[in-house]
C-alpha cells in the first residue's frame, strides 16, 4: 500500500524542493498574503512567518526598530510585531544570517482595515463583468488607498495546507479594477470614503461552491454526507479518476454531437451567409424558446439575423452584445467565428474583427445548446452591434431551424471539482489565512445550497463559528447577504427554494456581532449574477459600519419581530424600524399571506398604520384560526415595503400569537 497518496507526496516534494533552494541560495521568503503594496491590520499585532535557512537567526526591519528571531530546524519562523496605528506607506525588511546574508524588502505597506470577502461567483464576480452598469466607475478608478488581494483557488482534500498560493496586492486604479470583486469594491469604497484611511481587502471566494467546502471537517462531524465525502476523500485517486472519467465522457459526447449536428456536418454549415434559410422558421428574441412556442428541446437550435450596414458604420471598430444565453453559444458574423461561451452566466461580448463587417448585408448566426430547463436568448439583457458610438438593436424577428433533440439518457453528470467537495476551500484558503489579523469577514453564498434549507440553517452559523475559531475571536464581525430575488416573479407564490435558503440565512442573526443585508429588491429574475453590486456592497459596508465601528448607519429595513391576532385584527410589529414603514410605490403593501394550522396560505390585505402593519382577509376563505404569517415568501417577489431609507423589509415567516 502507498504510504502517501499523490497530493501528499505533491506537498513533500514542494516543501523538500523549497528547503533545497532555501538552503543553497540563502534565499528567504514571507508566507502569502505577503507582498508589495499590502495592508496590514491597524489595532492589532502583526504576525510574520516565512521560511529561511534552518537554525539561522532572522532580522526583521519595520518602522525604525529592529526585531530578531530565529528559524526552526525546518526553516520555518514567526515574530509577532506591535500592533501600529493607520498610516503608510512603509517599508518591512526581512533579513537572516548573523550578517544578513539573505535580505527581503517590502514596498508600499499602509495600515488600516482589512475585511476577508468569501462566498462563491456573486462575491467574487469582477467589475469587468457589470462595465456597462457602471462605466465610470471604470474610467475614473483612483483610489491608491484601497488595496486587494484575490487569493488563488486552492482545494485541500486531505486536511489543511500549510500556505497560501502567492499573488500580488492589487490598487484600485484604473488598471486594475476590471479584475477586482464588484462587490467588494464598492464595499470598500463606501468604507473608505466613511473612515478614510486605507482599506485591504482580501478574496477568497469560488464560483458554485457550496457552504460544506468553507467549513472545517470538525465541524462536518454532525452532517454525516459531508463527514463520509471528506473520509473518502482522503484517497484523491478516486476522486480525480471520478473527475477524469466525467471530463472523458463530456468530451466524447460533445464529439458525437457535433459529428451529428447538420448546422456544422453537412455541406454547407449554416452559418455561412450564403446558407438558404428560406425554410427556416421565425422567433421574436429575446426569449426563451420554450415561452415563444418552440416545445421543449433540450438540444441545439441555430439562429440567423441579416442586418445592413452603410459603409461607414461597417468600417469601424465593433462589438457584438448578445445579452445572456442559455446555456451555451457559439456565434459567427460572415461565415467567421467570433465568439463562443460554455456556460450559461456570463455576459456576451464579442469583438468583431476589423474588415469583416461589409457594406450591405450582414449575417449573424448562433448555435446554440441547451441541457436543460429553458433556453435561448435571455429577456430583460441587451442586445444589439455597436459599431463606433452608434448602436444597431437587434431585439426582433430572427429565424431558426432545431439540428439536435438531447434524449435523457443522454445526460452526463455535472462536472465534479475538488472545490465543491466538503472542507476542501476552508483547508485551502481560510485555514492557512488564520494567523492574519483581519477586523471582520464579508459573506455573500447561498446560491448552491438553494434546495437544502433545514441543512443550511444548521450549517451556517457552525461556519461562522468555525472561522472566528481560526482567528481566535469569538467576536469577530461577520457581515453577509441575504439572497436576492431571482427567477420568475410570481403574483402568488409556486416556488419557496429561494425564500426558504433567505430564512435560513436569517436564523445566523442569533450569533452576536452578526448582520445580514437584505437585497430582496437588487436581484434579476433572469440572471443568478445580478449586475446591481453597488446596492450589495454599499449595503454591507453600512452594516460594517454599524457593528464594527459603532457608526449610526442604517443598513437594515424593517424586521418583523411579533404577529399578534386580536379577534379579527392580525398586527405584525416590527424591529429595526429606524424611520418608519413605507410603501415604495405608494400602493398596499403586497406579498402577505396567512394560513391556519394546514399552512393551506392565502394572499392577506395589508396596510400601513404608523409602525405597524395590519393584515385582513383578502377573499372569504375560511381561515378561522390563524395560526402563521409570511411575507416574501417566493423566488422572486414584487415588493414593496420598505422603511423611509428605501431598505426592504425582510422576508420572514413568524407564528402567530393571541391577544390576552
């Protein structure tokens, strides 16, 4: 039997080969997130480590004073510095050998608040992607105080790992901000411009993981799945000849199918402009093609779109925007490949190169595949060319002609990744992050346990508790986002995946130093990744700002705190009113429901009467004993109160109680 499995051996000869180079070049390093242009925690000590020559002593420079330790028999050292008050920049250098061999230098460090943002795709989603929303933003980024570091995926499958991958800080200016969160810019920015002094934020987040990924084994021990994938998982040769045999079967089918696809296999490809597409069929785009009268297809559908051009607009340099397409597309203008993406989430935008556009007609065509539920052309996104400053719509009639129908059998399992499996990211990136002072942390997950509420509620406040654990603070502040609305708006709720994932989230406020942001109006029915990140993330940096720095920011709308049913009466009182109830659009406030002990719910008439909201019976079904009250309970409810800061309520579901 081997005595270590690969990724172990991977470990050892990492470390082996480092001590090597270590060794017989004198050379000296600081464990990530160390690195030019950093912030380090103000308030509170700082903590060095890093790996020298072994047993030899090591100098440490910062600020006009000296330090010294020495490195262990693995080379490996610590020294704790004093905790330093804001300012900057600075400079720390690291030295080691009685002469100072080896030395270490580290520019531009400022000191101030420094927030670790966590979660999955809508936390780490880059300001690129929401351009269009936010163009100045963009242009005009130039904020030298404000500094991130977005951490390199890492999955840990058989226990924590000992460092960070290596990256760079990154300044926010004009440069480097597509790539930088959305989310965590705009919290950052609201903090700075509240604190002014800098602020460091730190990414560790990963699209489509689920919250089993962020939390320690020892706290899975209670959840017997988790606890069993993590116990398998420690022989990763299963798990990756899983991953090689799923990535193998993909391949080869998507292989076959092109192979059968008439739009690509027979003699003449349909997108080739010169294609007769007289017999194919018209659809209005955008649209699903389930709601615009194609049945059901889980396959691949072709669409064309002739447009003319004067010759002055075909001789400028042009972008084809084509919204968000489900699931994937592959798109030509003129017979040429301009662009294709795999999945369904990101925007579509595609340059066009200069000169294939031409005078007269234009053709576009896009191939695309559906796996599963509703595809097509989202509604509700952009689409059009914009060549130079003038755009063209191309929202309309297009034409469209089925090349494959999937049958179920044909479906392949999702694709398995080391760092959706359980424990894997908290032994990656949060266990080997723990020595680093930070004031708080920033959540926004929940999309991928949507489904799994009861666990959820069990789950989330184990993690929380296990990450202030890791910082040795039972207090450490934790800041996240409830989930946003999304899917189809229903007048009466059909679906309550998403309300019942938003409750759970809800039931952590038992936690002290805990605050939770409701977004239940800055989500997209049509898009998982809504583009509203600033409401998000200045939101945040306002609950921030609240139970961190004792600042009297409004971040919260109303909370529902008590039902109570007096005869005929049902008063909801509320919590966190700050300034009152409001209705946003001026109408009754909509979403209440009330049902007896069946839980059988039925819509509630409500208004406003000073804090208070009183409900009545909106039909003479008969609901005699009411027994529970909820509001906002669906995917994607049309809402409407709010407290006079324009916050939302939040969602809740409450028991009813009886007037004495």
């Amino acid at each position: 039997m081997a005595l270590f499995n690969r990724s172990t051996r991977n470990s050892l000869l990492f470390s082996v080969l480092l001590l090597f180079v270590v060794s017989c070049f004198g050379q000296i390093r600081l464990n990530a997130p160390w690195a030019d242009s950093m912030v380090l925690q103000r308030d509170k000590p700082i903590i060095i480590s890093g790996s020298g020559r072994p047993g030899e002593s090591i100098g440490i420079t910062w600020r006009g004073n000296s330090y010294k330790t020495k490195s262990g028999e693995n080379g490996k050292f610590s020294l704790t510095l004093p905790a330093s008050a804001s300012g900057g920049p600075y400079t720390l250098t690291v030295t080691s050998g009685t002469s100072g061999q080896a030395s270490l230098t580290f520019h531009d460090i400022l000191i101030g608040e420094v927030w670790i943002c966590a979660g999955q795709s809508n936390m780490v989603l880059p300001m690129d992607r929401v351009r269009e929303m936010y163009p100045d933003e963009l242009e005009g980024a130039s904020w030298p105080l404000i500094r991130f570091y977005t951490v390199p995926i890492q999955a840990g499958l058989t226990g924590p790992m000992p460092e960070l991958p290596a990256a760079s800080w990154k300044v926010v200016n004009r440069s480097n901000i597509p790539s930088l969160s959305a989310t965590a810019y705009f919290f950052s920015r609201t903090l700075f411009k509240k604190l002014n002094i800098p602020v460091g934020v730190i990414i560790t987040a990963v699209g489509g993981t689920p919250i089993e990924a962020w939390m320690p084994a020892t706290s899975l021990t209670a959840f017997p799945d988790a606890a069993k994938q993590i116990s398998d998982n420690l022989d990763t040769s299963t798990l990756f000849q899983q991953i090689r045999s799923i990535q193998e079967k993909t391949a080869l089918q998507e292989q076959q199918r092109r192979a059968t696809d008439s739009g690509l296999s027979g003699s003449q490809p349909w997108f080739m402009p010169s294609i007769a597409d007289s017999g194919w069929a018209s659809i209005q785009v955008p649209g699903f093609w389930e709601d615009l009268g194609i049945p059901a297809t889980d396959g691949v559908i072709w669409f064309r779109k002739d447009l003319m051009l004067p010759q002055e607009q075909a001789d400028l340099p042009a972008k084809l925007y084509l919204g968000r397409i489900v699931d994937a597309d592959e798109v030509w203008v003129n017979g040429t490949l301009v662009g294709s993406t795999g999945y369904q989430y990101p925007p579509r935008r595609y340059t066009i190169p200069a000169g294939l556009l031409q005078s007269g007609t234009n053709s576009i065509c896009v191939r695309i595949t559906n796996h599963q539920l509703k595809g097509g052309f989202a509604p509700g996104k952009s689409y059009y060319l914009l060549a130079g400053k003038d755009s063209i719509r191309l929202e309309g009639a297009w034409k469209y002609k089925i090349a494959l129908r999937f049958s179920a059998t044909e479906l392949i399992p999702d694709p398995v990744r080391p760092q959706y499996q359980p424990a894997a990211l908290y032994n990656g990136l949060i266990a080997p992050l723990g020595n680093w002072p930070v004031r708080g942390f920033l959540w926004y997950q929940g999309e991928s346990n949507v489904g799994k509420a009861d666990t959820y509620r069990n789950l989330f406040p184990a993690m929380i508790t296990s990450w202030r654990q890791q910082w040795h603070d039972s207090l450490l502040p934790f800041v996240y986002v409830q989930l946003p609305n999304y899917r189809d708006a229903y007048a009466a709720p059909e679906t309550n995946a998403w309300a019942e994932l938003r409750a759970a989230q809800a039931a952590a406020l038992s936690l002290p130093r805990t605050a939770m942001i409701t977004t239940i109006d800055a989500g997209d029915s049509n898009d998982l990744h809504p583009l509203n990140k600033s409401t998000v993330g200045e939101r945040l940096a306002l609950a921030a700002l609240n139970i961190t720095y004792g600042k009297n920011t409004v971040f919260t709308g109303p909370r529902a705190s008590t039902v109570i049913v007096a005869g005929k009466k049902i008063r909801i009182l509320f919590e966190k009113l700050h300034t009152g109830l409001v209705s946003a659009d001026g109408l009754p406030p909509r979403c209440f429901e009330i049902a007896g002990s069946d839980k059988s719910f039925r819509p509630a008439i409500a208004r406003i009467n000073g804090n208070e909201i009183i409900l009545e019976k909106q039909d003479k079904g008969d609901v005699s004993d009411i027994r529970y009250v909820r509001y906002a309970w669906s995917d994607n409810p049309p809402v409407n109160l709010t407290n006079k800061a324009g916050l939302p309520a939040t969602p809740f579901f409450l028991n009813t109680t009886k007037s004495k």
